[in-house]
C-alpha cells in the first residue's frame, strides 16, 4: 500500500465525524453557559478548538479554559463546582438540566488533578470535560503559569489552519502516529511531544511525511525566525530551556522551548521508527503494540549465554510497579522513576542493561517495568592505592585474604545478583512513592 493510500485510510478512522463534533460541541457549551451565569468566562479550548481532536480509543476529552483577570481568582472555579455537584444519591444522568436554588447541577462527577496549576476533570457519561483555569494575559513571555499560554497557541494553530486547511488533518495524523509510538505526551513518564509541540512542527514543515523526513536534521528549529541562527539561540536562552535533542521555538513565544520536555531516549525510538515508515509505509504503525515481552526474552538466547568463564548471563527481569499517587502524570512519574533508580543501581553494580522498557496506560495506580540484563555474579571492588599505607593497611585487614593488588591498587572481588540489588532498592519504596514486586 502506498504512503497516500496509508494516510487516507488512516484519517478515516482517525477524523471525528461532524454529528459526533456537534454533540460534544453542544455538551461542553452548554456547561459553558450554566458557567456564564455564574459569571464565569470559559471558552471550548485544545484540540478541539483548533480543529486537530483525534478518535481516543476511550472517552473523548474536551478543554475548556476558564479564564480569570488574576491568579487569585482561581480559587473562585472550586467553590462554584463544589456548589454545582448533586448530593449523596442523587443520579448524575440529572445532568445540567437537574437545577436546584443554586442552578444547573454538574452533568458528570467532578474530579481534582493536580499538576503545575490544578485543574479540574468532569467525568460525563459521553465525554471528559477538562476544565483549565488560565490568567488572561497579552504577553505570553509574562505568563505566571504555563497553562496561560494556551490561549495564544489555540489563536496561533487555528490562524495556520484558516490559511491551510489540510494542516489539520496533516496534525491529526502526527498525533496518531506519536501516540501509537509511545512518544506523544510532555508528561514526565514519557518525555514525548506535547500536543502543541507536533502542531508547531508540522505548520512548520507543511504536512506529516514532510516533517517525517525533516526531523531530526537540525537542532534548533525557529519556525517564525526570531533568532539569526542556531549560535544566537543557544546564546539567548536559558540553559534549562536547551535541554533535550531538539529546540522548538514557540510562534508565540521567542523565550519558549516548546519541546523542552523531550527525552533523548523517546526521540532516538521516534527517528527509528519514522525511518522504517517512510521506507515501508502502513497502517501497522498508527497501531500502538502491546509490549513484545516475547522478543524481549529473545534477547537473552543471544550474545552473553549462560554463565561462562566471564561470570555474565542474561536475564530478563519483569516488574509489576505500583504507587499510591494520583493516576496519570504523577503516578506515571513515580512508578518511572522506581524502574529509573533499580536500572541505575544495577549499572552501579557493573550490570549492564541491554534493554529498559516502562509501560504505563496513564489510568491508574500501576505500571508494568521490563528490564533485560547483562548480569556479572562477581565483579571487581577497587580500594585505596597500595602504598597509602594506612589505608592499605585497614582495607587488607577489612578484607583478608580477598584483597589483592592489580595496576598498583588494591582490590576485592564480590559476589552480586539482580535479586540483591533489588531488595536493597526496595527499601526505599517510601521515600519515593513508588514501589515494585519482582518477578
């Protein structure tokens, strides 16, 4: 199948139809207007708005951002939704049209998710309405909060859009593709591309296969060419602002990185992939995959086997990771951060990883963690130099006759294993939120 015909079938299943917009459309206006006459500002906002919302597998979401003269302000939107939900037992098929002396009641259950500005969630029986509060602001570069820029980008998307109308479709079918990809999403457990950043992108490039085969070439990418080149960039920014492969200049905002939060792990995994697409393209890839545990085993059958005269064997190490904080970017973070920290105590303990696989739904409190390892049962523990004599002296006497001279140091051999170093990282599951069962 040719690269028009994938992409064609692909937008087909991919594209909302417009009976489905209109409904969503008609639900999230309509608590718009029970908002409005409890004097607050809210506009339909994200993809939605833009007119880059794809098909989700699950319950669509749409954005709706509350807007506030000032931060303090923000604190208004909890209170009004506290008095908008139903009491203990009452239906929430009631919905908006379920008035009581205080108004229209909340049409779904309302829902808190903490992150860099809390926000809330209104889980309805045909939709997520997720409601942002944002500081109305005509700066973006004195924005007090990242949210607040939103409201910039959906003008900055929807002013390419109007220009070009197959941008939007060109967006939708990145966004199918990353999120089949694992690389989609600034949450810190996956370190992709945000939504916003995949728009910036492929208004910049002119279409999907255009910024396939352009990613990945330069560094910095300056869509409205605020900087002369690339040294003025580097110059001019923050170093926080340089981390990660690529710098994305925001349209809207010259001081903004907008890809800041891309691992170089996920973007290595991205560039593979694209590659393998444009040289075969099908519909396979818009598939997001189950973890392939099976070829992950595979790699221990291959190189290191068994326990030889080097001591090494391969192992494939599985985890069922779990936490109790708040599902999705928290918990993602946490539960990441564990399988992060066993990986990087076991490369401590001179055992390589071939392989670091993390695989979280972003729903609830548990993940699952694939490690394959190159296991050393007795590595090489390097003391004080032979003739510190002190020294010398208290690591001889500490170790006996363990202890040994090579290149003019002392030295000790220890046996080590996965399942030690385990227990050992176990100890900390409190202080890091997170813990793991191994299997």
């Amino acid at each position: 199948m040719g690269m028009k015909n994938v992409l064609c079938d692909e937008l087909k299943k991919i594209c909302l139809t417009e009976g489905e917009i209109s409904e969503l459309e008609k639900i999230a206006k309509d608590f718009i207007s029970v908002l409005k006459k409890k004097k607050v500002t809210a506009y339909i906002g994200g993809s939605f708005a833009k007119g880059t919302v794809i098909r989700k597998k699950g319950m669509q979401d749409v954005d709706i951002f509350v807007v506030f003269d000032y931060s303090e302000d923000i604190l208004k939107l909890g209170k009004v939704l506290k008095k908008m939900e139903p009491p203990i037992g009452v239906p929430l098929s009631v919905g908006l049209s379920g008035s009581t002396s205080d108004g229209a009641r909340l049409p779904g259950k309302l829902k808190k998710v903490h992150g860099s500005r809390d926000y809330f969630q209104i889980v309805c029986p045909a939709v997520v309405l997720e409601l942002i509060p944002v500081v109305k602001n005509d700066n973006p570069e004195r924005a007090e909060n990242v949210t607040d820029v939103s409201l910039s980008h959906v003008k900055y998307v929807k002013g390419a859009i109007s220009k070009n109308k197959k941008i939007a479709d060109e967006i939708k079918l990145a966004k199918a593709f990353c999120q089949a990809q694992r690389c989609y999403g600034a949450e810190s457990y996956i370190r992709g591309l945000s939504g916003y950043s995949l728009e910036v992108l492929i208004i910049h490039f002119g279409s999907f296969v255009k910024f396939l085969k352009g990613i990945g070439k330069k560094r910095v990418i300056d869509p409205m060419k605020y900087f002369k080149g690339e040294r003025e960039v580097l110059m001019e920014l923050n170093t926080s602002k340089l981390q990660g492969p690529i710098v994305l200049i925001d349209p809207t905002h010259k001081y903004r990185n907008v890809s800041a939060g891309l691992g170089v792990e996920t973007f290595d995994n991205f560039l593979k992939v694209k590659d393998k697409f444009l040289k075969k393209p099908s519909l396979d890839f818009f598939e997001k995959k189950e973890v392939d545990v099976k070829a992950l085993k595979a790699l221990c059958t291959s190189g290191c086997r068994g326990v030889g005269v080097s001591g090494c064997r391969r192992r494939f190490v599985e985890l069922d990771l779990f936490t109790d904080r708040q599902e999705g970017d928290i918990a993602g973070t946490k539960m990441k951060k564990f399988l992060d920290f066993f990986a990087s105590e076991l490369e401590r303990k001179q055992q390589k990883i071939l392989k670091k696989v993390f695989d979280y739904s972003g729903v609830g409190q548990k993940a699952k963690g694939y490690l394959v390892v190159e296991e050393k049962l007795e590595i090489e523990i390097k003391g004080p130099h032979a003739k510190m004599n002190e020294a010398a002296a208290a690591f001889r006497k500490a170790k006996g006759k363990a202890a040994y001279v090579k290149k003019n140091y002392l030295w000790f051999k220890k046996k080590v294993s996965v399942e030690g170093v385990f227990k050992l990282v176990k100890k900390v599951e409190k202080e890091m939120g997170a813990g793991a069962s191994f299997k």
